[in-house]
C-alpha cells in the first residue's frame, strides 16, 4: 500500500506514501502516505540541500549514521505493508477508507504536535494554498484507498510486482508529456516488469480478480499523482507565505485535506454500518495495530528524509529497490502464501528489474 506522504521527487511509489510516502512518495507504503522506493531523483539533490536542513532537527553525532538511517527507513517501509496487510487480511477488517482516515488523523495529531513544539517547521495551511493542492490531494486520496482494496486481495510479494506497472506508466507519461528521453537500460527494465507482472498474475495461485482490478486502477492514480504533482508543487510554493514548501508541510496538507474527503467516501461505500457492527473496534488490541500503522506511515517520511541526509540520491535509490526483495519473502512467508516455482521466479523477474530500472534512471540523470 502506499506510504502518505508526498514525495521529495517527482516520482512516485504508492507504498511508500506521500502524504505517507511513497519513497516505497507511496508508496504510506501502501496506504499512501507513501509509499517512493523506484524513485526518479532528478531533483533529490537540490531538494535535500534546499529544504531539509530547515525543517529537520538537528541530529546527534551518532557513528554509522548512514547505515542507521539506512535500516530505520527499510524497517519502517517494510512494516507498513507488512501490518496494514495483517489488519486487512488477517483481522478481516472491511473498512479500509475508515483505516486510512485514522491512519491520517494519527499523521495530522503527530506533525501538529511536533509543529507546536517547534521540533519542525510546517508552513501555514491557508485557503490559497488549500485550493491549488486540492485536485491532487483528490488523486492522492484515491491512490491511497484503491492501494488499501487491493492489500486485502493480493498477497504482498505480487502486490510488490504489481506496483511495477506504475512506473512504466510514468515513464511513458513522461515522454508523452514531458518529451523526456529514457535510454535503452529504462525501457527494457520496463518491458521486463511488464512481462513480470503478466507472468506474476497468470502463476498466482490466490490469483483474485477484484485484486488484481483494483491495483490496475491504483496503477494508473499512482501514474497520475506523480505526473501532476510537478506541475502543482510550482504553483504550491508560490501560494505560501515563505515561497517554499517543504516534505513535512506536504505531509500534514495531504492528510489534512484527505479527511473531509474520506469521511464522504466512508459514507457512500457504506463502511459506517460495518462500523458499528464489526466486533474489531471493541478490542484494544485492534486499536494499537491500526495506531501502530498510523506511526509507521509518519516514520517513513522521516526516516526517508534523515537516509537521505546520511547518504546519495543513488545508494537511498537503490536501497528502496532491493528493499521490496526482503519484503517480498516475508510477506511470502508470514501470511503463508500459496506459490509455485513459475511465479516465484515471475517476483523475482520484476525485483530485479526494479533494481536495474532504478540503476537506468539515475544514469539518465546523471547524464542530463
């Protein structure tokens, strides 16, 4: 699912989320806020010498600090999927619009506080700012939740290849709209995550059509948000008080603006009779897991952020991609799923594409 929280690039991946980031921006990891591993960091550099000083704490002098860095964001990114797969499956839960909102709500609560106490600095969210973020909060919204129906069909390690469509769509988008060029390593990392995923969906034994249905569509949200945001950042800045707009402040716009909506789309899916019946909300036990979920989608970000300080835009690029390997295996392994040999070798097809997409991408970059 996707991390919440907005990217700090252009490119997207809905486990990581942006608004809970995706760096894995995107996607939450799945549930949005976010969350961004196969990212494209054309702009990671001026952005991580521009913004993060400014809104971050300052850290101590911790040795290793990179590897800490390293292993706090993979711990974080890989939990998320991990426990909002364990609320949606294993519990049963059948209200993933409502576990988003909370999740959102325990963000916004969290960024408030630290706000407050000027541990970071967020900007003020006025009307003029509101109104330019808002059609792609509306997208992002909808990444989120097509991110969490899709969790509760498909196992983690296909979910992982699924994903991969996203960024081909992006990549096609770019040169379409953007007329940017991606040499032959791009393409034929994407020709391989689309055969992989083909392969993935054809040899899963849980095969699930209303899974599969929903990730498709969460493809194509995930293609968009990363497409538009380009475009309304700009426009973002120049509605602030200070000229800029930092991750954090993305952060708690998206989940802020995601509530209102998700209260409506709660409504018209009819979670609120499933609310009120469900046994799940009187067990405590129930409410420390989807809290639990709520904090892991904010840590992404953060940990997302301080790796970045640590390290390169290419090691924390690579890192997000071999990230999805041990996540694969252990969403394999925890949840017991069925596999066969001609599908593990279809994830293992689109994890290494992945990796030689994320490889290709920042060549492009560098080059240009």
């Amino acid at each position: 699912m996707a991390s919440r929280n907005p990217p700090l690039v252009t490119h997207v991946d809905p486990d990581a989320p942006l608004g809970r980031k995706a760096p894995d921006i995107g996607n939450r990891s799945t549930t949005g806020t976010s969350c961004v591993d196969d990212t494209d960091l054309e702009d990671v550099k001026a952005s991580k010498d521009r913004d993060m000083p400014s809104h971050l704490p300052r850290l101590p002098n911790i040795q290793n600090q990179s590897l800490l860095s390293g292993s706090a964001y993979c711990i974080a990114s890989c939990s998320m999927i991990l426990v909002n797969k364990f609320v949606l499956s294993g519990y049963g839960f059948n209200a993933g619009i409502f576990l988003m909102i909370y999740q959102n709500i325990v963000s916004v609560t969290i960024v408030s506080a630290l706000s407050l106490s000027r541990v970071i600095r967020t900007e003020p969210l006025t009307w003029k700012l509101i109104k330019v973020w808002l059609p792609v909060n509306i997208i992002f919204v909808g990444m989120l939740i097509t991110s969490m129906f899709s969790l509760k069909y498909i196992n983690v390690a296909m979910l992982t290849i699924l994903k991969n469509v996203a960024n081909v769509l992006t990549a096609s988008g770019e040169t379409y709209f953007f007329k940017k060029q991606h040499d032959g390593q791009v393409w034929i990392s994407l020709m391989l995550m689309i055969i992989s995923a083909i392969a993935g969906g054809i040899t899963d034994l849980s095969f699930h059509a209303v899974g599969y249905t929903w990730q498709i569509l969460n493809c194509f949200l995930t293609a968009s948000y990363s497409l538009t945001l380009r475009h309304v950042m700009d426009s973002a800045k120049q509605a602030t008080k200070s000229g800029n707009l930092n991750e954090i402040s993305m952060v708690l716009l998206n989940n802020v603006l995601s509530l209102p909506l998700g209260i409506i789309l709660v409504l018209g899916f009819n979670e609120v009779e499933y609310l009120l019946e469900t046994p799940l909300l009187r067990m405590p036990m129930f409410w420390l897991v989807i809290t639990a979920s709520g904090v892991l989608g904010l840590a992404i970000s953060f940990t997302s952020m301080w790796f970045l300080r640590q390290t390169s835009a290419t090691t924390y690029s690579l890192v997000g991609s071999l990230n999805k390997i041990p996540l694969s295996i252990a969403g394999i392994l925890l949840f017991k799923v069925r596999t066969s040999m001609e599908n593990s070798i279809s994830i293992l097809l689109g994890l290494l594409a992945g990796v030689f997409f994320a490889r290709g991408k920042l060549r492009n970059n560098s080059q240009s």
